[in-house]
C-alpha cells in the first residue's frame, strides 16, 4: 500500500480498525466530546479523503443497523469544530441543507447548517450516555 507520512491509502476493503474506530467514537458521543479528522487519521493510520470517509461511513453502517445514531456529527475540523463541508452532501439530509459536491471542501457553514450540526451532536450525546 502506498504510505505518506505514516499514513496508509487504505484499500476499499480494509475494515480491520472498524471495531476500534467505533469504540473510540462511541467513548466521545458517552463522554458528550467530539473527535477530529485528524486524530481519526494519525490514530489508524488512513489518509483524508475516500479512505477517511469510508472509515466513518463503515462505522456509522454499523451504529445504524444497531438502531444507533451513528457519529458524522461529532467528527469534527480543528479548526472550526464542526464537520467538513463534505458532511452536507450527505443524501439523508434535508434539501434546504444539502450542499453540492462541488462545495464540499468548504469550511464555512451557514447558521443553519451550525445549528443542524448541534441538533444532531446533542441527539447523539443523548443516545450514547444512555445507562
């Protein structure tokens, strides 16, 4: 695999950090935190891009086939601590939020699109500190 800075291009397949990933996540959303790109990457050595979307992708499948509200929310930039703009091209979201892909690298987030944001980490802080 080809490797950047201690970082892999994982392959299409690679799912073997899932369970940690998902663990790591579900610690934050029960400790009402939120994760960054950043750590996610240098933790399990993927790169950003498809193979860090298709980590947090894999890990939300996996939350929401156990009636979960999976994590998107809470993985977050550094530098603003809200999702990248590639979170607003996500197809379940609400049109009036959608963004094209062509603004998905975006940093800047409307009003509504912050308060869309805290909405869903306050739902998924409240899943997970359940007992």
């Amino acid at each position: 695999m080809p490797q950047s800075h201690g970082v892999v291009a994982r392959g299409r397949d690679d799912t073997s950090d899932l369970p940690r990933v998902r663990s790591k996540l579900r610690r934050a959303a029960s400790s009402k935190q939120t994760v960054n790109y950043g750590q996610l990457m240098k933790e399990f050595r993927v790169s950003r891009g498809r193979p860090l979307t298709r980590l947090i992708s894999e890990a939300d499948r996996g939350e929401h086939t156990e009636g979960a509200p999976g994590f998107a929310a809470i993985i977050v930039r550094k530098d603003t601590g809200y999702p990248g703009g590639g979170y607003f091209c996500d197809l379940s979201l609400p049109l009036s939020l959608r963004r094209t892909r062509e603004r998905a690298t975006d940093p800047k987030l409307s009003a509504a699109e912050k308060k869309h944001v805290t909405d869903q980490q306050a739902k998924i802080w409240a899943y997970y500190e359940r007992p």
